[in-house]
C-alpha cells in the first residue's frame, strides 16, 4: 500500500507509487460511500426526512444535504435500500436484496457505477425469475464487476435477462387493445372511402405478395409509368 501523500509531494513520487495513490484511493471512495448509504438506509427507517424541514422522502434530504441533482440522489437511495437491512412498516428488520453487491462494496472491490448496473439487471429481470435466479445472478454480476468495467457487467445482465425470458415480455395493455391487424375506414363527402390499416408480419407479405404482380409499372405514351406507388396499387 502506498503512502497517504499530499497533493504537494506527489511529483516526489515514483511510477509505481502514483499507480498505488490512485487504486488506493479508489478503494477508499467505495468503502465511503458504502459507509455513506448505510447512513442514508438508518435515515430513512427513522423518518428523518418528516423531522427535518418535512422533506417528501429521504431524497429530497439528500439532495439538499448533498447538494445533488435529483436524479443522483434517488439512485444513492435506491443503492441504500437495496444494500442494507430495511425496515417494514411493522417494524420488522428485512434483510439486504443484494448482501453479495453490498459486501463487495464494502470491501472497496467494485465501485458505485458498478452497484447501479446490478440494481437495474436485477430489478428488471421477469417476473418469472425465482429468489434462486436472482441470487444466482447477483452473484455472477458481481464476480464479473470485480474484474471488468461496467459495461461490460450491463451485457452480461442483459444476457442473464434473456437467458431467464427467451420469449420475451408479454405484450403491454395497449397492444392487446390495438391488435396488429386492424382496418380504419371512412366515407368521404364526395362518396369515395379512405382510411388505413395494420398488418402483422405474416398477413403483409401475404398481401405485398399478392399485388405485386399488378403493382408493376406499366409504360404509358412517353414510356414510362407516371402514376405513383399508391396510384399503381390503387
């Protein structure tokens, strides 16, 4: 471990040592601010934030405590409720969602980019996924965050996401109430009809194939077609 040097005595210093002063200090940031959201977890099992000004939540105290944007603030929250025993509301004690990433953290091996990487492939995963599966995949996400960078972690959970869900996410409400295959249709005043439609995938090749043949153009007097695509499939 290298030396705990002044911003002065830094060019006194060899390659190595420089090398030392930056990873150690790494190190030290993540064990603080796992300190920190342990402080930010009792904070908000006290209601502090109702105590203090009446704050709307334990983000907002932060934030102004801080003196961080919004969004900063609620993800250091979201990290501390997830990493640190919680509090039900009939006081019971529940147990860290991610002890394996809060262990890490605490140990300065990962940093806080990397905690906000597992928290959203965790907390996305299906519906379907099991305790088993996400404790499975937190560990692994972990392990990997220990010696790759976090991007690298993000595909790994993407992967992880598509391993438990290969079919995919059910279609959403709105899908259901608007079917892929649909036809719109009005009558103009000058008595002719417009209107539009959706096909899905298999139903519009079937008909792409069907007017093809008679969509082609078709030379005219100065030989070529002059009527558009849709006057053509008109």
């Amino acid at each position: 471990m290298a030396a705990d040097p002044t911003s002065d005595s830094m060019s006194s210093l060899g390659d190595a040592e420089l090398l030392d002063v930056v990873c150690d200090e790494a190190v030290r940031h993540r064990r603080s601010y796992s300190r920190q959201l342990q402080a930010i977890a009792e904070i908000d099992a006290r209601g502090i934030c109702n105590e203090h000004g009446h704050y709307v939540g334990t983000a907002a105290l932060i934030r102004e405590m801080l003196n961080l944007d919004p969004h900063e603030a609620r993800r250091m929250v979201a990290h501390a409720e997830l990493l640190n025993e919680t509090v039900s509301p009939s006081g019971a004690r529940i147990e860290a969602k991610l002890p394996v990433v809060a262990e890490a953290l605490a140990e300065g091996a990962i940093s806080p980019e990397h905690v906000e990487v597992i928290r959203k492939a965790i907390t996305t995963l299906p519906d379907t996924a099991s305790l088993e599966d996400r404790a499975v995949a937190e560990k692994i996400l972990c392990e990997a965050a220990v010696s790759c960078e976090p991007r690298i972690v993000r595909r790994l959970g993407q992967e992880i996401h598509h391993r438990l869900n290969p079919d995919g996410d059910k279609p959403k409400d709105t899908t259901l109430r608007d079917p892929l295959r649909r036809l719109n249709i009005r009558e103009r005043k000058d008595g002719g009809v417009s209107g539009t439609f959706d096909l899905d995938a298999e139903s519009g090749a079937l008909l792409t194939n069907l007017l093809s043949p008679l969509t082609a153009p078709t030379p005219g007097p100065n030989g070529w077609d002059e009527r558009s695509p849709s006057e053509r499939r008109g």
